[in-house]
C-alpha cells in the first residue's frame, strides 16, 4: 500500500487540540496519519470519533487502531456526525477536523479508478456501493449536463468542446475506462496542458459522482452548532472550489451583523457562532512540497466557537 502522507500535520492538530481530554472527531480518518496525530496529543480519557466512506480505509484504521479504546469508527461520511453523536451519546465536541483530499492510496491504486495514468475502470466513487460510476454520467448525461459538470467542478475553459466530443465517441463505444477518456482529451489539447487538463476533467467527475461539495456545505452547517464553546473546527482544503465554502461559512458565522450598511440599528438577529482563529489560511513550507507534492495546493483554516 501506497501510505498516504498527512498535510500541515503538526499545524493542524495543535491549532485542533484545545483540551487534552476532550472529544474530537475526524471526519476523514483515511490511513490514519491525522487520527494518529490527534490519539496521541489526547490524555487517557481524550475520546476521537471518525468516519470514513472508503472501506479499505475504514478497515486498516478499525484494525490498526483497535487496541486504543479511544478510538471509533464509522464507515460513512462526515455528513452524518449529527447521528453518529447520537449514537456515542454525546452532545458537543470539542474539536472537528476533516482533510478534503483523496488518499494517495486511491490516488495510485488502479482498482480505486481514481487516476488516469494507469487504465482502470471509469469509476471515481469513495464508496462503490454508493451512487453511479462516472461511466455512467460520461455515458448517459447530455452535452450540457456534462458540459456543467466540468465547468462548475472542474473551472475547465473546454467544458463544451470535450462534452461535445465525448457524446459523439460514446454513440460507437460506451464509456468503461479511464483511458477511453484520456485518449479524447489527449486528442483535443495540446500535449503541454494534457496532464492539467486530466486532472481538472477527472477532478470535476469525482467532486459530481460523491457529491462533495454539497457534502461539505451540509457538514460545515451541522458543524457550527455541534462544538462547545472554545471548540474549533480545522479543515484542509486542496482546490479553490471547497477553499471558498470554508472559508464563505467561517466568515459568516464570524459576523454580528449582516443588516445592509444604511440601516443605522440591527435588526437581522444574527447571532456570531465562530471567530476567525486563521484569518488567512496557513499553506505547506517550501520543505513540504518537496517532500510531498500533493500538498502544494493545501490551505487550512481555523475557525473557534464563541
């Protein structure tokens, strides 16, 4: 296995951890390279609660971290922390982490279908048994719809050219195969924007087929009000997309006020929920991202409860 190398990892959980025996959860445990940072800042009665869609993620950390009592997961996503307290019986966290990213473990294992450098199914599910592969949407969604798709997840400028030509290829062969859609691409552009251009197009598939930036939206939301006061939420985004609704919510939350500017008393109600701890997201040093590239595109920001 490929072990996934954790970003900004001393940053993140020294900005998290504010209470040495408080509840944390991390809602993207993965391999365990964050939740094992976290166990073992936490004292004897420190609790971590996790969750992860990925099955083989959520067995090597079931595995590797059964003997610490302190520890449990849950196979899902974040989105569902509201139930998963439920069921632990408790009320408020301390702390929330999540680190957006996708694992380099299913960024270079083939039957993953995450990358396009090697030929796999055409997939890009965290969780196979959830939703529909890519396929799918390449081979039954109209230009339009998937013209959308690569535009609003992916920012890419040839969004319709590329949906134009993949309804035109999949009328002889259906899509099945990463390579069936590198091949187009390689085609369309030249070879210097090859590689970005792969990546904004498989980016945009996977954020649409796991329904992440939704996803994200519902668990900040839930979030805010699931933290004790002084608690902290972390989170660590990898493209501009997940960037602005983190740092879109924190702000608003941070507000008093949002009455326009010439009403002179407020009237909104708004009640001030976090402060900003990052006011600017904190990115890898130099050292880092040479060590580990996918951390170049990394931010992390911090918001308190109040």
């Amino acid at each position: 296995m490929n072990q996934h190398v954790p970003v900004l990892l001393k940053e993140s959980v020294d900005l998290l951890i504010t209470s040495k025996e408080g509840v944390y959860f991390d809602g993207t445990a993965g391999f365990g390279g964050h939740s094992k940072e976290i166990l073992k800042n936490l004292g004897k009665k420190g609790r971590l609660i996790a969750t992860d869609k990925d099955p083989d993620a959520f067995k090597f950390c079931k595995e590797h971290f059964e003997d610490d009592k302190r520890f449990t997961i849950y196979n899902t996503g974040f989105t569902d922390i509201s139930t998963i307290l439920k069921i632990e019986f408790i009320e408020k966290l301390d702390g929330i982490f999540v680190d957006l990213g996708v694992s380099s473990y299913q960024l270079d294992n083939i039957q993953s279908g995450f990358t396009f450098r090697e030929d796999a199914p055409l997939d890009l599910r965290m969780n196979k048994n959830i939703g529909v592969p890519a396929s799918h949407v390449l081979n039954t969604f109209d230009a339009k719809e998937i013209a959308d798709i690569l535009f609003k997840y992916g920012e890419e400028k040839n969004s319709r050219q590329i949906a134009k030509r993949i309804v035109e290829e999949r009328k002889n062969t259906k899509f099945a195969t990463t390579f069936q859609l590198r091949a187009i691409i390689e085609k369309m552009v030249p070879e210097r924007f090859h590689t970005k251009t792969l990546s904004r197009v498989f980016q945009a598939l996977r954020i649409f087929v796991n329904n992440e930036l939704e996803e994200l939206q519902q668990f900040l939301d839930k979030s805010v009000d699931l933290i004790n006061t002084g608690g902290r939420i972390v989170v660590l985004a990898y493209h501009s997309l997940e960037d602005r609704i983190v740092k879109e919510k924190f702000r608003y939350e941070a507000l008093k006020c949002v009455c326009p500017p010439e009403i002179p008393i407020c009237v909104c109600g708004k009640v001030q929920k976090l402060k900003l701890i990052t006011t600017k997201p904190i990115v890898p040093g130099e050292e880092e991202i040479i060590n580990n590239k996918r951390a170049r595109s990394a931010k992390l920001r911090t918001a308190e409860r109040v």
